[in-house]
C-alpha cells in the first residue's frame, strides 16, 4: 500500500500586505456596497465615464480616490435658497384654493 507524499511547500510572498491608503483599489461589487447602489448602476458610471476606472485583466478596478472625486463632484449642499417655500410645485401649477375637496353630503 502506498502511503501519500506530504509535500511542503515554502510559502511565496509572506502574508498579504494591506495597500498604502493611496493605492487602494475596489470592485464594482465593493464601490456599489459603499454607494448604496446596485452593481450595473456603478458599471454605468464608470461607462459614462464619471467615474475612473481601470482593467486589471479583465476584472474592473477602482481607485478610492477615483470614488472620493465622484462624491466630492456629486455633494449635496442643501436646498437651493432661490426655491420658492413650500418646495416643488405639483404638475407645473399650484392647486386651486378648495381643490380635492369633497363635495359636502356627496361620496
């Protein structure tokens, strides 16, 4: 009966090593998780080109700071000051005073 050969093989590299902040490269899986969005609506805009990306084979890659710019171009500073109080107007025109009432005693 032969036995099994237990070869040991010396390990290549050492252990992993984090990235330097600077070069720290996302998925589209990792990008969509972090945006709160879905996978294809990062893949669009990356393909609308809003966001930088590149191909490590043929996987797609993302610089963190590719996705800090998106942010920082896409910020939301609050409401617009010049918009009317009240907010957005409904079908382009305000409604009529007594509008949606019902009629009394009607159903």
């Amino acid at each position: 009966m032969q036995g099994y050969r237990h070869v040991i093989r010396p390990q290549v590299g050492g252990p992993a090593e984090e990235a330097p902040e600077d070069l720290k490269l996302y998925s589209p899986k990792q990008v969509a998780r972090i945006l709160q969005v879905t996978e294809q609506s990062v893949r669009v805009l990356v393909k609308q080109g809003r966001l930088e990306a590149f191909r490590v084979g043929i996987q797609l890659r993302i610089r963190k700071e590719a996705l800090n710019e998106l942010l920082l171009a896409n910020r939301w500073s609050g409401p617009d000051p010049r918009r009317q109080k009240g907010g957005r107007r409904r079908w382009g025109r305000q409604a009529e005073p007594g509008a949606g009432e019902r009629p009394p005693g009607g159903s």
